[in-house]
C-alpha cells in the first residue's frame, strides 16, 4: 500500500518570497498582490514565469490567477479552506510533483485584507448553515466566532487572561526584531489587559492585525532542488483535515481535534521527527488563544498546560522553544488567510536568512494552522538537511 | 445613525421543521435512534453515527452555558456589550445562541456552566429565535 514517507524528503521549497512590502497597500488590488508575490518568488528561484506548470491558490480561483498571470499550468489546486490553504497545497503539491503532474509548482496568496482592493467576502446566505444557525445571534467575524472556545478552556483548564496577554507579549518581542512588522513597540501583560475589550475574553492586542500583503512559494522535485540559487528547504511531512465549518460545530471546544488526532499524527509520521527535532514553530495566531490550541492539540505540552507554557516565555525571544519569530498575525502582518506568512517564515528561519530574528541552528521547523475558526487544519514539518 | 438589519435565518428543507417548530414555542431537534444522541443543527442523518435512522423531539428547552464571548465590538444590528453562547441541552445537543437578560454582561455574572433555559423571541411573523436566559 502507499505511504506517505515514501514522500518525505522528496520535493523541496526553493523560492519563496513576500510582496515587496506588507502592510497598508492601498496601491494594490488583490490580483496584484498575488502577482507580485509570484514575480518576487520566480525571482528567489531563478525561474521566469513560463516555467510555472502547476499553480495553486486560496481566496481566488486558480482560473483567475492563471487568466491574471497569462499561464496555461498542467495541474491546479483552488483547495480554499482558510488562512490554512497554503500549507494544505505545499503537501498537495508534494504528491502533484512527485507523481510527475507537474514539475515546477507556484503557490500564491494575495488578500486586500485592510484596503478591501477587490476583496470578496460578505454576510453568510441567509439559507446556509451559518446563515441560519450562526448568523441570527449576532457573529461579527472571527473576533466573535474564533474566541467562542475560550471560556470553555478558561473553565476546565484554569486559563487566564493573563496567560492569553502572555502569547501577544512574547510574539511582539520578536516582531521588535522585525523591520518589517506592522506593530514593533514592545508590549506588557498589563498593556493587553488594558487595551480596548473587543470580545470578552479578548483584549485588541489579543487580536491579530489587518493588512494588506502577499506571499509565493516554487516547488520542485528533489533531482533538481539543489540546482535553485537558495538553499533548498524540504518538505518533510505534511497533514491536512477539515471539521466543521461554523464555530458552533466544533467538537470539543477545550481542543483543536482535528490537529490532536489527524493532523499532527500524520505530518509527524511521514516526517520520521519527533517533538524534540523542532527547533521552531509557526503557530498560526489569529488571537492569542489560536497557538495555545496548537501547542497542546500538536502535543508539545499536555492539554490545558498551554497557558502557563506561555507565560513562562519559552517561545520568546531568548526562550527554548521559538514560535512566531516574524512577530505572527498579532504583530507581524494579517491580511485574512495568513498561513503563507507562517510559511514563509519557517523558510526564512530554516534558510537561515531572519536576520535579527534568526535562530540559531534551525534544522526542522513545523507551521500549523487553521482555516476558518478552527474549522480546517494543516500541519507541515519543513527541513533544511 | 440608523441601524442595518439584522441577520435572520431561512429554513431550508431539513431544517423546517425546527424552524416551524420556533414559531410555535417548541424547541424541535433531532434525535437518532441508532446510536440515542440528540443532535443540532437539523440533517436527515446522525453525524455522530451516520446512521439515517433519526427522529425528530421536542427538547425541554433547558440547558447549562456551554461556552461563550461577550461581544463589545460585534454585529451594528446589535447593541453591544451582548453575550454570544453555545448552550448544552440537557438532551446533549449544543447549539449558538444569545444569553439574554443579563443587563450589563461581565464574566462573573455568567459562569460556564450555569443552567440556561430557552426563551422564544419573536422578531417577525416568519421568524422566531431560541435565546436561552440564566434561571
Ligand atoms: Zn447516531
């Protein structure tokens, strides 16, 4: 029967880039963010455009981003669940390469997500399930349906409030380390519980930014990653499920289930690492809760001990276990489907290129993430070696 | 500066019979008969066991407070603070609601856990919503 660590190893990252600059870019549609996150990445890679024969994307079609771009590709992946798209298309594409589907794969991210540049999005169908079931209470986006969870884990565990302000003080002191965050003034516990309530148990610095950017990266085979100017990064292992849509529809509100049971036990094993390989973690942080539900549903600590973890500082700057080092969704950039971003920081570290904010001796990375409020979940382990 | 309206629901087939059910002041769920859990939102299958052998119940409309936010910044329909829940029926279904009653919501005034018990609001001729209201 196949296996998936037949593919570990076997296809590797070998251009990644950003656009130019993330932020407050009311000069860019969102098509242009996709496009020159995909200009900038070619040219990490040493590649031009025409090399492209397999592409995939979230938050638009493949068809519009290939009709924008001008390419024909062989293969195509519009997997679009979330900020967690892009992690579930770099281990789609794995098997796109390895089973010869294409050689030469590009995956964009581009979101107007401050300046609203041709965004989509709106209200729910009054007939959909969040339309109807969802809706009608009062949801106003994910600052109130993502937290919903919170007060559960609060209950069982003995969370607190400053065990969640902990998570946006140790991922702003990294963000201090990066020129290019949104938000670099370091920030106290004090300083989190005092800002603005925006949905109780959340404070506005527990809640990610909203910006404008985009991310690419190139994908090819292992018999030509070591050709490509960078330093190629491999993936390892990756992991992918779906569980709900709607908030209300989660299983157990205490856990990420869907990273605890399939996610993480699958990117671990195709990986052949375990827990203490990882030299650094990208958690992706919609608000502060959404790494605590990762540290615990990945087991890199036990359930309910996230929030003292955190409050201990490990993932700070300094700090044994590193998580978030760009300075996250919270302090870094969030344009609405950040898992590009997360990625791209996990490249960054294991090329060993972070600048102020690299770790030393990263050779195994993990990036998880969430689509939705927790409603998809992908898992990937990347490697430098 | 006038209010936008606010998001109501459609019923859609599988769904009708809780929705009708709302107007009447019964709360309507589904309960399969294979595997006897009660299950929300309404589908003419258990997800729990997949099994198709489900019946719909009338449910006694009590419940504890699961879970929930207190929304400061939320929806401009509604005035804010208001209280966003998951209630769990004592039948074992959880569905999303809104905790109504409680003038000034702080989290000492809602403990998780606190029984919860449904109250009918009728906000048109078509539509009427579950809110649930500590007892
Ligand atoms: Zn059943």
């Amino acid at each position: 029967m196949p296996d998936s660590t037949a593919l570990r190893h076997k296809v590797a990252i070998v251009g990644a880039a950003e656009t130019d600059t993330v932020g407050n870019l009311p000069t860019h549609s969102t098509l242009m963010l996709h496009a020159e996150s995909a200009y900038n990445a070619l040219a990490d890679a040493g590649l031009q455009m025409s090399d492209i024969d397999g592409v995939a994307t979230a938050g638009i079609s493949p068809a519009q981003l290939t009709e924008y771009l001008g390419i024909m590709p062989r293969w195509v992946d519009g997997t679009s669940v979330g900020g967690g798209s892009f992690l579930i298309h770099v281990g789609h594409a794995v098997a796109a390469i390895a089973a010869g589907y294409a050689n030469t794969v590009l995956i964009t991210h581009g979101e107007s997500g401050r300046s609203r540049i041709g965004a989509g999005g709106g209200a729910p169908a009054r007939q959909s399930t969040g339309g109807q079931f969802e809706a009608p209470y009062g949801v106003a986006g994910p600052p109130t349906m993502f937290s919903i969870p919170i007060a559960r884990h609060m209950k069982v565990f003995g969370t607190t409030e400053e065990q969640l302000a902990a998570v946006s003080v140790a991922t702003r002191a990294w963000a201090v380390k990066n020129p290019r965050a949104m938000m670099r003034d370091p920030i106290t516990v004090e300083d989190v519980l005092n800002s603005r309530m925006i949905a109780w148990p959340l404070h506005l610095l527990n809640c990610c930014l909203v910006t404008d950017g985009g991310g690419a990266l190139i994908l090819v085979s292992e018999e030509r990653a070591r050709d490509f100017p960078q330093k190629p990064v491999w993936v390892l292992g990756r992991g992918e499920s779906t569980m709900h849509q709607g908030i209300a529809q989660m299983i157990d509100f205490t856990e990420w289930t869907a990273a605890a049971k399939v996610t993480g036990p699958d990117a671990f094993r195709m990986a052949g690492v375990g827990h203490k390989d990882i030299d650094h973690a990208m958690f992706y942080d919609a608000f502060s809760h959404t790494p605590m539900y990762s540290l615990e549903a990945l087991g890199f600590v036990k359930p309910g001990e996230s929030g003292p973890y955190f409050a201990e500082m490990h993932t700070a700057p300094g700090g044994d276990f590193p998580v978030n080092t760009n300075g996250g969704g919270l302090s870094y950039t969030h344009t609405g489907m950040y898992g590009m971003f997360a990625i791209q920081e996990s490249v960054a570290q294991l090329r060993g290129v972070a600048a102020d904010r690299q770790v030393p001796g990263v050779e195994t990375g993990i990036v998880h993430a969430p689509g939705g409020m927790f409603s998809a979940t992908a898992t990937l382990i990347l490697g430098n070696r | 500066m006038q209010k936008p309206p606010r998001p109501l629901p459609e019923a859609t087939p599988e769904t009708k019979e809780f929705w009708d059910g709302m107007k009447r002041h019964e709360l309507r769920i589904q309960r399969c008969e294979d595997c006897s859990q009660h299950y929300f939102y309404p589908r003419p299958f258990c997800p729990i066991c997949h099994s198709r052998n489900v019946e719909w119940r009338t449910a006694s409309g009590k419940g504890k407070l699961h879970t929930y936010v207190i929304a400061h910044r939320g929806h401009p329909a509604f005035d804010a603070p208001y209280v966003i829940a998951m209630v769990e029926l004592d039948e074992g279904a959880k569905m999303m609601t809104n905790i109504v009653g409680v003038t000034d919501p702080t989290p000492d005034r809602l403990p998780v856990d606190a029984p919860v018990e449904i109250v009918y609001e009728d906000v048109n001729d078509q539509v009427t919503l579950p809110k649930f209201k500590l007892v």
